[in-house]
C-alpha cells in the first residue's frame, strides 16, 4: 500500500507544479470578468459591424471589408474564428496570400477542427510560389500528436481538468480500497492528465511566444546575417510559411520546414500571434 | 648702432611683404583674366579626362591599375589609351559615378585599365583621348618606372645570408582557361636561425580568380647539407584570361636576429616566422647582446601560358565550367498529388570553378517547375578546390498519371580528358495522384465562391454569416469560472484522504503508537469510572480508578505493560525520562496516596473521593504537556 501511494502522491504534486504556469497564463489570457466589456453589449456590437463587413465583401469591396475585419479582431471585442475566417478570405481576394494564410491560422488556434478553413488555407497555400517541403517526421508527428492539433487552448485545458479530476477520484479510492481495476484506472487518468496538461502548457507557451510567422509581401530576401550586406542565400514569396527562430533589430533569423535558416526584414513577416 | 640695425630689418621686413602682396595681386590679375577663359573652354566642351596610376614604380612582371576618369559627361565614347612599347594594357572593368551636390549633377565614368610591364625602363602612358560630339578630349600623361626585382630562388638565398631560401612555383604552367592550378610558394629557413615575425606577401593576381582559401604544412628538408625547416603555402588558382600571364614575385618579410650567441633564442617559438617571437618582448630585448634586422627575400616571378578552351564540339548552353563534376538526382517523394509539390534535388559536386557551372534546365509538359537559388559549398581538399552545388526544384503536376523527368544534364570542359562532357542525372519517374477532394462542413453560406474541391475548385469557400459563438468561446467562460477551485481542490483532497490513511494504517499498525494516542482517552475513561463510582458511594472502587487513571496513562504513554505497574516501577521509568522531580514526587506521591486509600475506611466520603479524581485529572494535564514523555 505505501509503496503504492508514495509515487501517486508525488505524481499529484508534479501535476500541481506542471500546471501552475498554463493557469496563470491562461487565467490571465481569459481576463477577469470585471475588466472585460458586457458580453451582451459586445456580442450586439460585434454581431451589427460582422454584418456591414459581410456586406462589403459580398459587394465586392474586399478592401473595406478587411477593414472592418481587422477592426473587430484588433479590439478588445471578441475573436472568433469565424471573423478571421472571413478575414482571410478578403485578404485571398486582395491577393494577399501570406495575411490570408495568417488569418486562417488565427482562425484555427480558435476552431482548429472548422473544414471550411482548413479547406480554404490548403487551397491558398497551393497557389503560393514557394512549395516547401515538409520533412515526413513532422507530418508522423502531428499525427502521433492529434490530440494537440485537434484541440484548442481551452479545450485542451478542460481536457486536462478532466482528467485531473478523474486521477485525484482515482488515486483517492486507490487509498481507501486495494484493487487493481482502480489502480489501473489511477494510472490511465494519470497519463491522460500529463498529456492533456502538457498540450495545455504547449498553447499557453506558443501563445505567449509565437513563432509562426508567413511572408506578408511579394518577395523578401533571405540573407545569411541580420542586414541587406549579408550574402542572398534566396528569396521567399508572398504567402511562404516558417518559423521564427530569433531576432535582431529589424531581422528575424527564419527556419523553413525543410531545413533553410536564414534572416528576412520583420516588416515583411507577419507573426501568427 | 643696434637702433639702426633694428630699423634696417624692419624696413627689409616691409618690403618682403610688400614684395609678396604685390607676387599675390599679379597672381590674383592673371587668375582673373585666365579662370573665365579656362572655364569657357570646360564649358565648351564638357569634358575633362584625368589618368591615374596605383603605383609610379614597380617591378618587373607586376601588375598595376591604371584609372582614366572622364568627368562631365555620361554619353561619350570609350576613352583611347595609345599603346606604349614594352607595357600590356588591358581593359579590366568600368564605373559609373553620379553626385548631385548643390542640386547640381555632376557624373563621372571610370575605366579602370591593368597594365603590366614586359621588360624594365621609365615609360610614358597617355595621353588617353577621348571623343564626344567631334571634339577630342586629351588627358594628361603619367610616368611609370618599372624596376628588375629581386632575384629570388637560389640567388635569394645568397642575399639573405643563407638561412632563408624562397621559391614559387605553379602546378601547371600551360592550363587552360578555368582550370584550376596551385601557385605554391615555399620557403625554407635553415635550423636553428633565430627568425621570427615572418609574413609573406602575394602579387596582385588580376588575371586570376580565386576562392581565398589557402593551405599551409611544414615539414623538414635538407638542402646543401644543411637541415632547412620548409613552409609551404599552396593558393589555388584559377587563369580567367587566355595567353601568357606573368605572376609577380612573392615577398617574404621578416626578422632575423644577426647574433653569435644566438642559440640562446633557439626556441620553437622563435622557429614559428609567422609567431611574434615571445623574445621579441621588450623586456627580452635589453638581455640581447645582436641586432633583429629586418629582411625581405623574393620570388622569381612565373610565367604561364593559358590556353583557351577548344571551340571544338563546344556544346550548347556551355557557361565555362572547367573541372571534373558529377551530379545526382533526387525526388523527395515519388508520389504527389495534382497541384501539390515534391522537391526535386540535383547535386553537383565535384573539382573545378563550380561556381561557373551553368544551372540545369528543366522542362517537363504538364508539370510547372520552380526553381531556387542553389546553395554553393566549396573547400580546399589536397589543394584542390572541391565543391557542390546543390539546387532545389519544386515540381507541382498539373495533371494525374505517371510523369517521367528527362535527363538533366550539365555540360563542362575535362582538361584532363581535352574533351567537353557532361554530368548528368536522371531519369526520374513522378506519380501524379488525384487531387484531395475537400470535405466541406454542412452549408454554412451559399454563394457563387462554394465549389466542391478537388480539380476542379477554382475560388475558396464563402464567408460565414454569423460570428460564432464557436467551441472555445463557450469553453472559455466555464474554465474562467471554474479555475479557481479547479487546480488545488483535488491535491488538498488527496492530500487530506492520504493523512487519514496514513494514520489509520499507523494506528493499525503501530501498537506504540496507538496507545500513546489514545492515553488520554483510557485516562478519561477511568476518571469516567470514578465519578460514577463515586455517586454510587463506591469509595475503594474511585481510589481504584484514579490510580489506574494514571498507571494506565502513563503504561500507554510510555509504552510499557500496564498491568502490576506498582509506584515503584512507575517511578523508575519516569526517572529514566528525566521527568521533573517536582512532578514525579507528586505522582508517586498520588498513586501512594491511592493504595492507602483503597484499604483506609478513614479516608472515604464524597469530598476526600472528589478531591483525588481531581488529582488524577490534574495529574493527567500535567503529564500532557511534560515534553519527556511525548514520543
């Protein structure tokens, strides 16, 4: 029995300290709800200036209607998936593959399971100029990890405090009664937890760290060093996604998924915070 | 007399500047009447036309840059430098420089000539002329001394005292153009020579180009009988121009220390020419009875002969690549579907000027191919410039089937072969799947934009029409709500369920344990005893509770049977546990007390009864916090 308890105890307590960060970052990312504007209000604003920019857009005055996309997601209103849906779809019609791209990626970290933008940013990277190459490991990756594409932050977190819940129920009827349905179960819940609060931790850092970044104009040089002196290794078009991996004043050293580092101007990138 | 002498030198002072006033205003008269005809005459033309020489004076076989600069104009003819008996004047490049200073546009053109002397003697270069709009316009000339060098190889050794000997050498006097040769400059410093601070110092290789990366061994050598520590640095080279080519002589600097005594300095340090010596130090230097004198030894400059490449079965689309390359072929996948990419590599690799290797072309029917810059690798291996150049194609079908990729192939010139041939990589085959047809969500929008995928797709899929609320704004607010409670409310249950357990598990367990903790309540429960022993005028029967009330207690506190624990035992075990002696005379006192109690009809009545369960309580209190007795 004591043999038993000790590790699960220590398991709870590694638990607890393994979500301290996420919580707070998350608490603070949902806001008191003293600070935030009235949902009905804002809901009501939200609903009235969604519908004018709709309007626009089926009008055919994209321009205008992007505007007023990027006016809702800018301010403290609510950012839904579908407003950056709609606002990648504006942007695709002003040719402006790499905003589009960045906005169906916002759209996703909301409603990472919505077909209508997965369809729409795989047909917009299919007309970009660069084609990357993924490395398969990635693509095994995210297989093996589904259950982090598949969900977002929040959904990721209730996962985990489900599961949390489930291991604590367990562990505490583990205590009061030997049985090895019980300690299996313990142990099940467990691993859910660590995965599901792991998934957690990872949004809540690529939140607060984003990475993601997208060319967000025709053509950008990538240089080998932070400056325009520096050698042009090559050149990346409008819409060709990477990863960032640091900064100097004015450059970002990249990383493409096939592997290419290099150093592009950040005015001609736009992170997918 | 001094007065006089005083005066006589400030007149003589007064009209020497009186003298030169009058010089300045003649100067500033004739400025003034020639400066507006001058500038006419500039005006008139447009032109001015400047030479300039890098250097006046030079030695044989060295190359130096001769600028002709034309200012005023952008639009005139190249200029036309005479040719002048003795020296080769080749065209090497041309600039243009536009300044706008004072709103005004002043452009300049610079053509940059490498002259290069064929034997010595003072020569005269110029006037270069040069013609806009029928007028000629004619520079001024400049002077160039061109001098013997140094005799180097066996002769240098004779000038340097012979402990240094210098030679250059190339690994093939008669390449061709593009070929890589080695100019190898070796140097030898005979043993024990205190040498030090050696640098060496290339001639200007204008009709060479060069990747900059050199080599360096070291290894000894006898020579004349003598032991010569050697030096040779190897530079890869590659001739960009046909013809004879001259290679000026290589200079070595450095210091030699002319001392009898000088074995003191016999270090390896002081071997290293090109290390500062650590007896250069100062500190060093007032213990040295010789004298460093500093030394320069030449090379006898090289001639080659560069032969041009065969115009014979010269191939199409052949840039100049000189060398011996292979190339490979790879596809990151064999299947892909229509619309999305694979990457095709090609890898060449191999010796020569790979930089000058043209890129392969590709084209392929219904397949669009995207081509990137080529990543160039290149080092020195054995003196040998190796490279490889790699370049990604990304191939999109356009159509479904089986693609077949030609051959790709890249030409170049073998000069160990004398022939042009050509690396190539390839075939390849691509299957070309169907597209992914999209899966749509039920119909969120109708509109024009909603095409089912696949091929046929031509637009994205419509708007949405209502803002939401998606998954995770209903989410959000629950866990907002929750988070609280959320995280610490199952940790402090299964830390308070685990207490519990741990304890009941103890008290099972533990018989020690279990009895100090409950002590007190089998204490209690006899005092329980005597009050009802006590209403029932039970007067033994309440001495008798009292006193088990402590035995009892402090049997369980103690750990020790309970049962025949008489005052004497008592009093030995809490004399063992350093319990106050106030407290213990008091208890012994108390159970004493009791057994004569039991026996004495003396004692007996409510108030004697009352005042020792008192005691016995009183006892117990104390007991609870007398710190010798707690575990």
């Amino acid at each position: 029995m004591r043999s038993f308890v000790r590790p699960i105890f220590l398991f709870a307590l590694f638990l607890f300290l393994l979500t301290t960060s996420p919580v707070v970052s998350t608490h603070e990312a949902y806001g008191s709800p003293d600070k935030q504007a009235s949902p009905a209000v804002r809901e009501h604003e939200v609903n009235n200036v969604f519908d004018i920019a709709n309007e626009e857009y089926k009008a055919g005055n994209f321009e205008d209607a992007a505007k007023l996309y990027e006016g809702l997601v800018s301010g403290p209103g609510l950012k839904t998936a579908d407003i950056y849906y709609n606002l990648g779809n504006a942007c695709f019609k002003l040719h402006k593959y790499g905003k589009a791209i960045a906005s169906y990626q916002r759209a996703l970290r909301l409603a990472p399971r919505e077909q209508d933008v997965l369809a729409n940013l795989r047909y917009v990277r299919s007309l970009t100029k660069d084609k990357i190459d993924r490395p398969r490991s990635t693509e095994m990756l995210q297989g093996l990890l589904f259950f982090h594409y598949a969900l977002n932050r929040p959904e990721s977190e209730a996962a985990f405090l489900a599961a949390y819940f489930a291991t604590a129920l367990f562990a505490i009827a583990c205590l009061f009664r030997k049985a090895k349905t019980l300690k299996w179960l313990t142990i099940a819940s467990l691993v859910l937890a660590l995965t599901f609060g792991a998934s957690t931790a990872m949004h809540a850092y690529r939140a607060a760290h984003p990475v993601d970044a997208v060319v967000s104009v025709e053509e950008t040089g990538v240089h080998t060093g932070p400056g325009d002196t520096y050698i042009l290794a090559f050149n990346l078009h409008d819409g060709a996604e990477f990863e960032v991996r640091s900064r100097v004043e004015g450059w970002l050293q990249v990383e493409l998924p096939d592997g290419r580092r290099g150093w592009v101007r950040d005015s001609h990138v736009e992170i997918i915070s | 007399m001094s007065e006089k002498f005083r005066f006589l030198k400030f007149l003589v002072a007064v009209t020497r500047h009186m003298m030169w006033k009058g010089v300045a205003f003649v100067l500033l008269l004739a400025m003034s009447v020639s400066a507006p005809a001058a500038l006419a005459a500039t005006s008139q033309s447009g032109l001015s036309v400047e030479l300039e020489l890098s250097k006046t004076q030079v030695e044989l076989g060295e190359p130096v840059a001769l600028k002709v600069s034309i200012s005023g104009s952008s639009d005139s003819a190249e200029p036309v430098v005479p040719d002048v008996d003795g020296l080769q004047i080749t065209l090497q490049g041309r600039a243009q420089s536009v300044q706008i200073v004072n709103m005004e546009v002043k452009t300049s053109r610079i053509f940059t000539y490498v002259v290069t002397a064929r034997r010595k003697g003072e020569f005269t270069i110029g006037p270069a002329e040069v013609t806009r709009k029928g007028q000629t316009i004619k520079s001024d000339t400049v002077r160039l001394v061109v001098a013997e060098p140094p005799r180097s190889q066996p002769t240098a050794t004779t000038q340097q005292g012979g402990n240094v000997i210098v030679e250059a050498s190339v690994t093939n006097a008669n390449p061709y153009v593009g070929q890589q040769i080695t100019l190898l400059f070796r140097f030898a410093r005979k043993a024990g020579a205190s040498i030090g601070n050696g640098s060496y110092e290339l001639p200007s290789l204008y009709n060479f180009w060069s990747e900059g990366i050199e080599s360096r061994r070291e290894y000894a050598q006898r020579i004349r009988d003598s032991d010569y520590i050697v030096t040779e640095v190897a530079v890869p080279i590659f001739p960009i121009t046909e013809g004879d080519i001259d290679i000026g002589a290589i200079a070595l600097r450095y210091d030699e220390l002319v001392d009898s005594s000088h074995s003191r300095f016999d270090s390896p340090l002081l071997n290293d020419p090109f290390a500062r010596s650590f007896f250069d130090d100062d500190f060093f230097k007032i213990f040295r009875s010789g004298e460093v004198v500093k030394k320069t030894a030449y090379t006898a400059p090289i001639r080659i002969h560069v032969r041009p490449l065969p115009d014979e079965k010269r191939p199409n689309g052949f840039k100049g690549g000189v060398g011996n390359f292979t190339m490979t072929g790879r596809l990151s996948g064999n299947e892909v579907k229509v619309g999305e990419s694979v990457t095709l590599t090609i890898t060449l690799s191999g010796e020569g000027n790979i930089r000058d290797m043209s890129d392969p072309k590709l084209e392929v029917e219904g397949v669009k191919v995207y081509s990137d810059t080529p990543s160039i690798n290149v080092k020195n291996y054995h003196d040998v410039i190796v490279g490889e150049k790699v370049y990604k194609l990304a191939i999109v079908p356009q159509r479904e089937g089986e693609i077949d990729i030609p051959k790709i192939s890249i030409s170049y010139f073998n000069p160990a072969t004398g022939r042009y041939e050509a690396a190539a990589a390839g075939p390849l085959t691509l299957k070309a799947l169907p597209a992914e047809r999209e899966v749509l969500t039920p119909p969120s929008a109708t509109g024009p934009e909603r095409v089912v995928g696949g091929q046929g797709r031509q637009d994205i899929l419509p708007i949405h029409e209502r803002v939401g609320p998606v998954a995770s704004n209903r989410v959000t607010p629950w866990l907002a709500a929750v988070w609280p409670i959320a995280y610490s409310l199952p940790l402090l249950a299964y830390a308070l369920c685990f207490v519990l357990v741990k304890r009941r598990e103890r008290l099972r367990t533990d018989t020690a344990y279990r009895r100090y903790k409950f002590a007190t309540r089998t204490a209690e429960s006899y005092i329980k005893d005597a009050h009802a022993a006590m209403a029932s005028k039970k007067w033994d029967e309440v001495f008798t509770k009292c006193s088990r009330a402590v035995t009892d207690y402090l049997a369980d506190k103690l750990n020790v049977p309970a049962s025949g624990l008489t005052p004497a035992d008592v009093k030995a075990e809490l004399s063992s546990r350093r319990v106050s002696e106030a407290l213990l005379k008091e208890t012994i006192e108390f159970l004493e007390a009791c057994d004569y109690g039991r026996f004495a009809s003396s004692r007996r009545g409510p108030k004697v009864a009352r005042e020792y369960i008192e005691r016995a309580q009183y006892l117990i209190d104390r007991f609870e916090e007398e710190e010798a007795i707690k575990q």
